[in-house]
C-alpha cells in the first residue's frame, strides 16, 4: 500500500499551562489538530500535492485517525522568552516533482523573521536538488528572485507563531505543523 498525500494543510497554536505536556496539549488544541494521532515525518512536499485551508482539510480527517505531520514546536517557562515555531514550504514547477518542508524552532526572533528562515530554508534545499545555481552568500529575498527567475521553483511560503512566554513559570509552547492528508 502506497501513503501519498495528495492534500495538506498548515496549522499553529499555543498553549499556556504549569505542566508543560499540557502547554504541548493545549497548542495543538489551539492549532486544531489535537484529536489525531500525530506522527511525524521527514520533510518532503509530496508531488501532485495541493495545499488546502485548514477547514477544507479538518473535513477530510476524523478524531483518532494517524495522521502524518511535519511539526516545529518550541517551548520555554522562562518569562519574557520570545520563541518561534515556523514551517517553510518550496514547490517546484514541475508537479511531477517533489518539493521540501522545513521545520525552524528558536528562540530571539519574531515571527516575520521566523517566518523567512523556515521559507529559506526548504526553497534553498529545493534548490539545491534541482540544480539551481544560487550565490549562498545574498540575503533570502535576492536568492527568491534567483529561484524564481530559474523557473524551476513555483511558490515558496511558511506558517509560523511567535509569541513572549508568559510571566509566573508556567510553560508556553508554540507549534507550526504541515498536516498531509
């Protein structure tokens, strides 16, 4: 039996609480995804596989059922603490091919720049696959424009949630999931 996701969705949340498994339990409540039997995978955007809103995906899976995930997660009980958890997303041209999914979880940044290292992460390891010649060395946005230019890489884009951890010890967590259905 062959397991080829054909839909995904992206998803975040964050959970606050004393105990830090239920900050975990409380983020992915948040995110939505919760009920499902999460297990993780590597981080490969599926050919042929569209990316859908996280309602039009919600309606395809049912509580309890395995679900395969690339999760980014972070969590801290140290007040004021900023954290990020972000997926990055590149998909080729070419929809025979497959893409990259990327997972970036830190502390310091915010969530714009959380954001753009998680894209920059996956379009550069897309790129290297496709043999896209890229000077490393630019920043993200002058390297998009190479990607882009070299026609081989159609989209690129990421999910994330940054927040400060909350004050009096409790725990914050914070998660970015791609869900393949």
């Amino acid at each position: 039996m062959r397991l080829i996701p054909r839909k995904l969705l992206l998803t975040r949340g964050v959970g606050i609480h004393k105990e830090k498994l239920t900050s975990f339990e409380l983020a992915l409540r948040e995110a939505g995804i919760a009920q499902f039997n999460l297990v993780r995978v590597s981080s490969i955007f599926p050919p042929h596989c569209q990316i859908v809103s996280t309602e039009e995906g919600m309606q395809l899976l049912q509580p309890g059922e395995i679900v395969f995930a690339v999760i980014a997660e972070m969590s801290s009980n140290e007040p004021g603490r900023r954290m990020a958890a972000s997926i990055g997303v590149a998909r080729p041209t070419d929809h025979d091919k497959y893409g990259y999914l990327s997972e970036h979880h830190t502390y310091g940044q915010t969530e714009q720049e959380a954001g753009d290292y998680a894209e920059d992460l996956a379009a550069t390891i897309l790129a290297t696959t496709l043999g896209i010649n890229f000077d490393a060395e630019k920043d993200y946005n002058e390297r998009k424009e190479q990607y882009m230019m070299g026609g081989e890489i159609v989209d690129s884009t990421s999910i994330t949630v940054a927040v400060t951890a909350s004050p009096g010890g409790v725990w914050t967590t914070v998660i970015s999931a791609a869900i393949l259905i």
